[in-house]
C-alpha cells in the first residue's frame, strides 16, 4: 500500500543538490541575521536630538496576592539604581512643560503611581522621599479610606510635600469609556469637588481608569 509516511528515510533517494541547496539557505539566513545584529548594535550608538519622556507607572508594591498590579520591593529598588546609574532624570511634574521644552537632549523618566493604595504608602513612598524622587499619585476619592487604601490624612501628606503632585483618577473608577457624557461629567465633576475641598485644589493631571478613553470622553476632560 502507497503510504504518505517514509518509516525509513533512505537519504540517497534525496537528490543531492537539494540537499545542498537547503543547507546553503540555511548558512545564508545564520550569516544575514548575524550582519544585521551587528548592524543594530552599532546603530545604538545614534544621536537624538530629542529624547522625549518615557513615564512609568505602579500601582501596589510588596503585595504578592496581586501579581498583575504587584511589584516586589526588592525588585522596585533594583530598578530605581538602574535608572539612576543610568544618568536618567525623573522630572518633576510641576515642571512638567518647561522640562521637555528645555531639556530635549537629556534622558527623562515620569514617575507616576495609581489608585492611592496602601501598600504605596507604607512600602514606597518612604524609598521615593527618601531618594528624594518626584511623582503624581492619581487618586480616585470614591476608595480614599477604604480597605487597603490610603485615608485622606495620609494624601495630604504626601500633598504637602514638595516632591508629589495629587492627579485626579476620577471618582468611581468605573470603566466610564462605556458611559453616556452626563455620567463621565458627573463623576469627575464629584472628583473635582471632594479634591478642592480636601486639598484646596484639583490637579491639571488626569489620569484615565484602566488607560482608556473615548474622544468623548477626551473633550469632557
């Protein structure tokens, strides 16, 4: 019986030729991606006449029950002296326009951290103020003195100090990209209050719940 599987492959009945052919193939591409990482290792050495802004953001530290939001603490240090040895700056926010304006030709970082969680406060922000490294917490007011959040003794605190910025994170932190215009006003709107009358002011940050928006939504802030 015809099978479509040869049990016993008998290289000779493989012509020759094709045989090299392939292999030269296969040198070829070896030698080709060889050249063209050297070609991206040089490259790495290119002058940027600006470097923009890189932000990074956190949300818990050293709370390994949330492994998707989480960062160990060990590893939130070892990152800070990378960045660091690195020559990179962390800008302050409040001169945030000026600083990209200005510094164009200089490595920047944007530290930034959501939710007012708890577990920020007592595990990071000691490290930051020692370090003495500049930042926006986004607040959401609805969760402030929560179960596992920061209380409002504790952000303004942080308010007070020279190094953080208070950004707003809306007030629900319900996914409102899905909402009609009068809910998303609505929320921000209480947002905006409960931040004049606790902190005598709303912050020029906003930072969007789980990072979407509508143009919609967009025009409303």
């Amino acid at each position: 019986k015809n099978s479509l599987f040869i049990p016993n492959p008998n290289l000779s009945s493989f012509p020759m030729q094709s045989i090299i052919k392939k292999l030269l193939i296969i040198i070829f591409i070896i030698i080709n991606f060889d050249c063209n990482h050297l070609k991206l290792s040089a490259n790495t050495n290119i002058s940027f006449d600006d470097f923009g802004l890189i932000s990074i953001m956190y949300h818990r530290f050293g709370e390994s029950k949330y492994p998707s939001t989480n960062i160990q603490l060990d590893i939130f240090e070892e990152q800070l002296k990378i960045i660091q040895k690195d020559g990179i700056k962390f800008i302050h926010p409040r001169n945030f326009e000026e600083t990209l304006r200005n510094n164009k030709k200089q490595r920047k970082i944007l530290f930034t951290v959501d939710d007012g969680l708890l577990s920020f406060y007592k595990n990071a922000w000691p490290v930051l103020k020692r370090k003495k490294i500049p930042f926006i917490l986004f607040v959401n007011t609805r969760e402030v003195g929560a179960y596992n959040y920061m209380n409002w003794e504790q952000i303004i605190e942080l308010h007070e100090s020279d190094l953080v910025e208070i950004g707003n994170h809306s007030h629900s932190h319900e996914y409102l990209v899905d909402e009609t215009p009068d809910i998303i006003k609505n929320d921000i709107q209480k947002s905006i209050e409960i931040f004049e009358k606790k902190l005598g002011k709303n912050s020029i940050f906003f930072s969007y719940p789980f990072g979407e928006y509508s143009l919609e939504f967009k025009k409303i802030i």
